[in-house]
C-alpha cells in the first residue's frame, strides 16, 4: 500500500469553512458543550455532557464515539472526551458565530440581553461565514459578546481565561463584572434589574455564614444576592 496517501497536510485557521468536513448541527452543539465544559479544567465526561444538552447520558456515548472517528475528540477512559486541535477549532469557530450573531442582534436589531442566546443558538448552524464575517465587520469587530463573553477571532485564537466570581470576592473587595451566563433569560432579567451588566464596578459588602446571601453595593444601590446568583456574575 502507498504510505503517500498518509500524509495529508494539516490544514490551519478557522475563518474558511470550506476544509472542514460539513458536520450536523447536533455534532456542532457537542463540541462547543465540551469545550465549555473543558473550560473548568476537566475532560468532558458524559453525564456532564449529557446534563447540559439535556439529553440521555446513553445517546451522548454514541455521538462522542462519532466524534473521536473524526478526529474532532480523543476520548479518555473513565474520564470523558476532549476536544482535539481540529475538534477546538470547530468549537470556536461556533462560539465565533454565536457571540456575533448575539452582539449583532442586541447592538443593530435592539433585541434585549435576555433574549438573543435562543436566537442565536438556531442562527449560528444555518448562517454562512461570509455573513459572520460581514456582521462582525459591521459591528467593528467586538472583542466581547453582550454578556462579555470574548469573541473568538477569526484566526481561531481567544482569550478565555477563568475567571472569579462574585462568590469568590473578599467581603469589602470591589471588583468590575466581566462577564455572566447567558444561558437563562430570568437570570439575565433580574440581574439587568439590579443594574449588574458587564462593565460594572460592584462591591462585596457582606456574606452571610453557611452559604447565607451576599449583599453587593452597585453604585449606591445595596442588593441582597443569592449564592447561586453570585456564582454566575464573573468579574476581574
Ligand atoms: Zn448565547
């Protein structure tokens, strides 16, 4: 057998869709699921997956298989799959679509915070680069989606780093929100609702003991924050 037909160059850079093989919508939410997942720090294991598309950990087992014949996870035993250079590329490059689809809905078409992620969860799998491209031309090319989640660039690089949460603040530190979920509209909508947007200087006024409630001083509002609420508002 010819070894020449092997060596295959490696194909680099995100911004043309045209060298990745076409995959299915569902295939696309995978990975960008298993990189935020291995954003924490860990492979994606299946339950993990599976607990945040919603879905039977027993279907997930056969699309990450599918996944790793295409070279776009390895899958590591016990522990779950993550996502291979080829297989991070495709993820930002769907991260890409979805954050300028977001900022370009809120920031021309004047939709709310709370209700773009929806829309732009069923855009991001029809919309052609050409169109992303030109949309985030049109926004002059935001660093930040309107949660302040970094856009990733064109060429595939990003600055994602972990963040603090407010949970995570001293009582008396102050601290800018950087960026929250956009996952639920409620959260979004009462969050907007005691003024806490990204760009915003918020102070860590008291904790309560066991996991009480957080009272934060945003400007010269004082609010009374739940635990779950202040571990989705990320500041720096
Ligand atoms: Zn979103």
């Amino acid at each position: 057998m010819p070894s020449a037909k092997r060596t295959k160059p490696m194909r680099r850079g995100i911004a043309s869709g045209s060298a990745a093989v076409a995959l299915t919508r569902q295939a696309e939410d995978y990975l960008k699921t298993i990189y935020e997942i291995e954003r924490n720090g860990d492979a994606a294991a299946t339950t993990l997956i599976a607990a945040r598309l919603h879905i039977a950990p027993a279907s997930v087992s056969g699309m990450v298989r599918r996944l790793a014949r295409q070279g776009l996870v390895e899958v590591e035993r016990y522990r779950g799959a993550r996502l291979t250079i080829r297989g991070r590329r495709r993820a930002l490059q769907m991260i890409r679509r979805h954050r300028i689809l977001e900022s370009y809905l809120v920031t021309r078409l004047h939709f709310g915070w709370d209700g773009v992620h929806e829309e732009a969860e069923r855009l991001e799998h029809a919309v052609s680069p050409d169109l992303i491209e030109r949309m985030a031309a049109a926004l002059g090319h935001p660093a930040v989606d309107p949660h302040g989640a970094p856009i990733p660039r064109a060429d595939g690089t990003v600055d994602d780093m972990r963040l603090r949460t407010v949970g995570d603040l001293a009582v008396g530190r102050s601290a800018r929100v950087a960026r929250m979920s956009d996952r639920d509209p409620a959260l979004l909508r009462y969050l907007g609702e005691l003024g806490i947007r990204p760009g915003v200087s918020l102070r860590l006024v008291d904790r309560a003991p066991f996991e009480g409630p957080l009272t934060v001083a945003v400007g010269r509002m004082r609010h009374i924050i739940g635990t779950a609420v202040a571990r989705q508002v990320y500041v720096r």
